[in-house]
C-alpha cells in the first residue's frame, strides 16, 4: 500500500469502526496531536482508543488525500455527528509502510455572521 492508501484505508476502518485494522496501520508508538485542543496521544493504542470511545452517531466523508513533497500525507475530512458538522485537516508521517505520527486541526462548522454579505462586499457567496 502507498502512504494515499495507507491513509485512506486508515479513515475507511475508522468509518466501519474496525478498531483491530485501523490499529494495524500505526506504528506501536504512533502519536496523535490535537493542536487545537491541546490534546496529545502518546501511543497507538491511545490513538485508536479515544476514536473507538467515541460518542456513537458519526460518520466520516474524505474530502481528499494527497501526498506531500517532503513524504508526508495530508487529508481533509468532514464529520458529521447528528446536527454537528467538524472538519479536519490532518498530516500523517510515515515510518516504512506505518503511520508514526498524525497532527490534526480540526474546526467546527457555523455560519458566518451577517455583515459578510454579497451586499457588503460584492462578488461573494455562501453554500
């Protein structure tokens, strides 16, 4: 499997909630970062584990994944849980066929505020 896939497959084992074969693709000391809440998981076990636990009810759509110049592998998903809608952009280092690290950023979706409007600014739009 290519570093693309390995990531891929790691978001489609998250999605299926296949805790045994998304642990496969990490590395024994694979660490997660959570910059954006100040969170660090320092294994992999830890790493799967707070996805495995989780509050049930959400789902995973990959937006892309791409291989970067210097190795590493950045991805964009979107998550939705209920009414909830999270993004994140995460980047993935390698060690062999392994992840051996992951940092993502994550954010919540909301709706802008009403001064940014086409009446305000022009050539501008909202989905």
């Amino acid at each position: 499997m290519t570093a693309v896939e390995t990531v891929h497959a790691l978001w489609q084992r998250f999605e299926a909630r296949d805790w045994v074969g998304a642990r496969a693709l990490l590395r024994d000391n694979a660490q997660l970062h959570w910059p954006t809440s100040g969170e660090h998981f320092d294994d992999a076990d830890a790493a799967i584990k707070v996805q495995a636990i989780y509050p049930e009810g959400w789902s995973i759509r990959v937006i892309e994944v791409n291989a970067l110049a210097d190795g590493r592998v950045h991805s964009a998903i979107e998550v939705t849980h209920g009414e909830h809608r999270f993004f994140a952009n995460s980047l993935f280092c390698f060690d062999g066929p392994l992840i051996a690290d992951i940092t993502e950023y994550w954010a919540t979706f909301e709706l802008p505020p009403t001064w940014r409007a086409a009446e305000s600014i022009g050539a501008y739009r909202r989905d």
